[in-house]
C-alpha cells in the first residue's frame, strides 16, 4: 500500500544531481496545450445537449429510472456528443483525443466518488449520535433498550491503543533492523529475506489471526487476551515496516557512509551515528504507515481476541476489546438503522476514521520532508 | 521491486582501482578496466554483533513465513485428513466438533467471483484513474489527487463493509434489479427467484456477491491504481516528448509510449489487487448471505456470496474441534491461493522493464 510518495522525496534527491531520475512526466519541459477555448466550448456545449438529449430520452424510454439511470444516459450521450462535435472541427485524431481525455477524467471522478460518500456517511453518522460519554463509558450496563449515553467505547478505545501499541513495540524494532539488514549488511540471505517480505505483506489478515490462534492459543500457551491480538498485528505490521522503512535508508546518500567509514568508524558505529539518524523522518514515516495498516484490522482481532464489554486495561491478562471489535459487534447486534446500536457502531467508526486520519497527515507531513539532509 | 542496488554498501567495502600494467611490448602504457578489489577486513566484536543481529533480524522473516505454513498445515491437517480429496470437491460446509461434511469448493468458487467482479469493475477505473493523474491532470493538482487515492486505500475495510451494507445496499438492490431484467443474457446475470415472488422482488437481490464485489472493488482500486500510476510515470520522457513531437496527441503518446511501457504496470497491479481481493475478509463477511449452494453462487445479483475470509471471520466464535481444523484448514488454501497470485504479480511488475524500481 503505497500511502506515501516516496518517487517524490527520491526526486528532490536525485534531480540536483542532474539525472532526471526517472519520475517521468514532471520532467516534461513542453507541456502541449490542447484544451483552448474552442475546446472548452465544445466540450460545454456537448454537455448542455447531452442534458437535453437525456431529458427526451427519459419522457420516452420508461426502461430507465431513477437518478443513477438519467446519469449513466448523460454521461455516455455527453461522451458521443463530445467525439462527433471535435471529429467535425478538427479530424479523428484529436475527436479520439477528446474522447480519451473525458473517460480518463471521469474514471477519476468516479473513484473519488466512493471516498466522498463513505467519509461524509462516517462524519454525518458518527457525529448525529455523538455525545462525550462515548469516549468515557464501557458497555457494561448498555444492552439493546439503553440511551445511547449508556454505552460507550472507552474500554474499545483503551484496548486499541494498547493493543496496536504492543504491535509497533515488537514489530518496529525488528522490521527497521530488517531493513538494515537487507540495505546495509545485505548477503546471501538478502533476496529470500526481500522476497518473503512481500509475500508476507500480501498474506490474508485473517490468516495472521489463524496462525496466533494455532499456534499459541490452541496449544495454551496464550488466552485470548489483548497480547495475542497485538502479536497477529505485528505479523501484519511487520512486512510494511520494513519495506517502507528499507525505500527510506536507501535514499540516504552513498558519500555520507564513506565518509564514516573513511574516517575509521566500524559498521556499526555507521549506521548507528550516521544511516539512521539522517533517515529519521523517514523511518518515522515507517512505523506511521506501519500503525495505520494494523489500526483498523478487523479479522484477526476476531480470531485471537474475541472482544469484551467490559474495561480492561491489562492486555496480557482477560479479555479486551478494540474499536474495530466494537463496531463490528455492535453491527452484528443492530436490527435497524436507527437504533441505538447502530448508533454506537457509527459512533465509533467516526472514532476509528479520525484516529486513521491522523496517522494519515502525520505520513503526509513527515513524508513531504527531505531524507538525507543533512543537519547543522 | 527493489533493484538491490545498494551501491553506497558495495562501493564502501571495496574499492575501485584502475590498475596501470605495462604491455608486453613494454609500450605504450595501456589503462585495463577497473576492477573492483575486496578488501579484507578484519571486523571487531561490535561490528560482528551487529551483522549477527541484522542477520537474525532478517532471519526471523523467513521463520516466521515457515512457521505460519507449518502450523496452518499441522491443526488444518485433521480436517483435510477427514475429508480427504473431499475437502477440495465437496461444496457443502457443515463441520461439526466431532466431524461433520465440508468441502471447500464452493468456498473457494464464492471468493473466485467476487474477486472476478472486484477485479472486473476496479481495473478500468484504476487504469483511467492512473492515466488522468499522470497524463491529462494539471500538474498543480497531480500531488493532491495521488494523496486522495492513498486515502482511499487507508479506509479501514471494516468501514468499507458498514458504508456497504448500509448505505449503497439499499441503493444497489435497484440496479442489481435493472440488471437481471435487462441484461439477463449476460453470464451471472439470469436470476431465479429464492422468495417465490418472481426476481422482481427486491429482497432477491440483498446480501449479493455482486454486491459484495462492488465494494471489495472499491478497495482494491486505490491499490491497483498507486501501482499503475507510478508505472504510468516512470515511461521515458524522451519518447514522450518525441510522440508530442511528430504531432502526436496525449492519447496518441498513451498509446505509444505510455501503455506499451507500463504493460507490466497494468497487469501487476490488477494481480496485486487480486490477492487482495481474495483475501479480503471483514468487508465481505458483512455483505454476503454466505450461500453453499452453487447454482446461487454463480447467479451474482441474487442473495448469495460466500468466501473462504468471510466464512472464517463468520463462524469461528462458535466453532471448535473439527470445526475449528476445518477453517484452519480453509485459511490454509486462501493463504496458497494468495501466495500464489502475489507471486505471479511480482514476477510480471519485476519483468517488465518499466517496473524495475516499483514499490509494490
């Protein structure tokens, strides 16, 4: 999952040494203009007949119905309108042109489309409900009848932050000495390591939680508790980790471990003093990604945590729950859209959203800054 | 992906030498190539402790992927053992503590089609999606719209699947509706009544794989689309600005130089977004009806649907023993599956020239 542009912060480094870097099209020095005025009317006014030819359409076809119907009708007599109005002006050549460049920019309109609806259903939903006793109750005397003030996801919320938290304690150090290893020390055993990374990053989460469950759980070593959530996590986190952090320490400048090791520095004292600290932002970026890949995991929590009402702070011992647990709970418990479950479920979703969209500026933010700079 | 190109390493424990050698002739004095030398270097206890840690670090990778195939093997082998070829023929899934009948089949047929459609309606738009930010989008607005998409894949699934079942289902069964009544000659598309009031019923069409596929599409799509993208961007802007050149249009520069560079691009990430689709779990629990019968799976629009994940994430809370080994067992053949396509993805995105320095 690429949440973050690393082409970008790789060209900020490679572009003033002069190559080009391979980002590709930024490098174009002629941006050709196409789209002038006659265009844009064109293009205007085979949307206007495009309304109209739809509208005539609706009074006469009764096989189409609703909104999505009169849309689709729109959109595809837009696009023809658009192909043979350019085709008489200016040949077929720039008619296929125009009819490439509108399927094109309605594709991406169309996927933007989605991420609009379900962030607006989450804010809209979540916040309706939304009380401040949400974050501060447990659901230990909530049941189907209770006002939505009687339950909450304080114990939900708790045993996320514990649980993730305990993933990203065991899976960074070992993902960032990972990527160490593969960049740095590297050897025979770099490709397998390489290669089974990436396997490891496109294993099924539910398979991680089934692992945990067969191999500590079912031969007693761990109940279900928050710990033996936080070690599937980690499966999960790990493979993100070290890949993201792996991209970071290679944009860290040949000449700087050189110049370490020129000056009689062992290896360790290198990588130590040198590699990781000019790449700390990014490895923060690292273990940033890492969190919001594992924050909203659902499946394996199901498999090894089961999930409780009740507040629990110690995640080696009894049962805990997570937000994700919460709503699907809560979903699974709902009979309508309105009651007081479903409510909660939204309301915690909301939760959930805000905590992802946090993580998702903070990798924004420390992502857009340099690697390999060095400091004063 | 990763070219191991860590030349900073290599260049920092050897070192270049151009050596000087005089010819046979004794003149005139000849440069050979430089040949790269390896040092000996003696390394003190630190830097032994440190290349040892690194090398458990990277170590652990490969144990823990042989751990998570051996045990998956070990407690779903009870259920495999019981059933025999069965488990991979049988359609039925009704395991039991102490035995019961399962196969996977249909299991693994449900998960194959809602992947199919994921993949069928994601890979278009992924495509186009990819093209616009590096084509046809102003250059200001590129940056943005590549954060938008990475926010899309930063949606928790659990969250996807609510958003599902509860806002685009009820908006869905219409179209689902429209489909079966007009277009019941396209394969999956003819729908049988299961309520006995004809397929015109809207309660058909609840729960579907189809529907189920729409929005697993949604979640793949950001992913196929960040592969393509950065193949898409990595074409020779050389061969670009030639096509521009010789009076080509950007359509005629995407067909020339951009897709015929990013093939490998196109077909990795559409793979990519396949092993997530098939392993894809809470999104698809909450959707599908799960549906063992066969003739329901392959009428997509109908009430139906069934995956390996979903089946698993669904019944473990009451399941034990047999149960219990049989869905071990089921995770262990989603997990080959995916191994499986992830690896084939990695191979065509790695071999295709463009794709060299792909993160995927």
């Amino acid at each position: 999952m690429a949440l973050i542009d690393l082409t970008a912060a790789e060209a900020h480094l490679v572009a003033p040494r002069g190559g080009d870097g391979g980002t590709g099209n930024s490098d174009l020095l002629v941006e050709p203009r196409y789209f002038d005025r006659d265009q844009v009317i064109t293009h205007v006014a085979s949307a206007i007949a495009a309304l109209a030819f739809t509208w005539l359409v609706y009074e006469r076809l009764t096989v189409f119905s609703g909104d999505l119907g009169f849309l689709v009708v729109w959109w595809v007599s837009f696009t023809g309108f658009v192909y043979v109005t350019s085709r008489q002006q200016w040949g077929s050549v720039v008619a296929t042109n125009n009819l490439v460049r509108v399927v094109v920019t309605s594709a991406a309109a169309l996927a933007l489309i989605p991420l609009a609806a379900i962030l607006l259903a989450v804010i809209v939903r979540g916040w309706r409900g939304m009380q401040i006793s949400f974050l501060t109750t447990t659901m230990r005397t909530a049941s189907t009848e209770s006002k939505f003030s009687q339950g909450g996801a304080w114990h939900a919320i708790v045993g996320t932050l514990e649980v993730v938290g305990l993933a990203a304690l065991m899976s960074v150090p070992l993902g960032i000495m990972t990527a160490v290893f593969l960049n740095e020390v590297g050897g025979r055993l770099a490709m397998p390591v390489r290669m089974l990374t990436d396997a490891m990053s496109a294993i099924p989460s539910i398979v991680a939680g089934l692992f945990i469950f067969a191999v500590l759980i079912q031969s007693h070593y761990l109940d279900q508790t928050g710990f033996s959530g936080a070690l599937a996590l980690s499966i999960l986190m790990l493979p993100t980790v070290t890949r993201t952090a792996e991209v970071v320490l290679r944009l860290v400048p040949g000449g700087l471990r050189e110049a370490s090791l020129a000056l009689g520095s062992t290896e360790w004292r290198t990588t130590k003093n040198v590699v990781l600290p000019t790449a700390r932002t990014g490895l923060v970026t690292a273990v940033v990604l890492g969190v919001a890949r594992i924050i909203g995991e659902t499946a394996p929590l199901i498999v090894t945590m089961l999930g409780s009402q009740l507040f629990n702070a110690n995640p080696f011992a009894n049962k805990q729950d997570a937000l994700p647990i919460y709503i699907w709970t809560q979903k699974l418990t709902s009979t309508g859209d309105n009651t007081v479950t479903a409510n909660w479920m939204w309301a915690g979703a909301f939760v959930l959203m805000v905590l992802v969209l946090i993580l998702f500026v903070t990798a924004r933010i420390l992502g857009n800054r340099t690697v390999g700079v060095r400091r004063g | 992906m990763f070219t191991p190109g860590s030349t900073a390493r290599k260049v920092a424990s050897t070192c270049v030498v151009s050596t000087v050698r005089v010819s046979a002739a004794d003149t005139p004095l000849t440069l050979v190539d430089d040949v790269p030398i390896d040092i000996a270097v003696s390394r003190g206890a630190s830097d032994r402790a440190y290349r040892g840690v690194s090398y458990i670090a990277g170590g652990t990778t490969l144990l823990l992927m042989a751990l998570i195939a051996f045990f998956l093997v070990k407690r779903g082998w009870q259920a495999i053992d019981y059933e025999g070829w069965g488990f991979f023929t049988k359609t039925e899934w009704n395991p039991t503590a102490a035995g019961g009948t399962f196969g996977v089949a249909a299991l693994l047929l449900g998960t194959a089609i809602i992947a199919i459609i994921a993949l069928a309606l994601a890979v278009p738009i992924a495509i186009g999606v990819a093209l616009f930010i590096t084509e046809f989008a102003p250059r200001r607005v590129r940056k943005s719209l590549t954060s938008l998409v990475d926010l899309l894949a930063a949606v928790p699934s659990l969250i996807y699947g609510i958003w599902g079942a509860i806002i685009l289902q009820p908006k869905e069964i219409y179209v689902s509706r429209f489909l079966s009544a007009h277009f019941a000659w396209f394969p999956g598309f003819h729908t049988t009544s299961v309520t006995g009031h004809g397929p015109t019923n809207l309660a058909d069409f609840a729960s579907s794989g189809f529907l189920a596929g729409i929005v697993v599409a949604l979640m793949i799509l950001p992913i196929s689309a960040a592969i393509m993208r950065e193949v898409f961007a990595q074409a020779p802007p050389g061969e670009k600005e030639g096509a521009l050149a010789l009076g080509g249009t950007r359509w005629g520069v995407i067909r020339d130089v951009v897709v015929p560079f990013g093939r490998g691009g196109i077909v990795g990430g559409s793979m990519l977004g396949l092993g997530r689709a098939l392993g894809e779990t809470i999104a698809v629990a909450l959707l599908v009806s799960r549906s063992t019968r066969t003739h329901d799976l392959l009428e997509v629009l109908k009430t139906g649907g069934n995956s390996i994940a979903a089946t698993i994430a669904r019944s473990w809370a009451e399941s034990s023993g047999m149960a219990t080994s049989a869905l071990i067992a089921a995770g262990l053949v989603l997990f080959v599956v995916t191994l499986i396509v992830n690896a084939g993805a990695a191979v065509v995105v790695n071999r295709s020239r463009s794709g060299a320095t792909t993160e995927i």
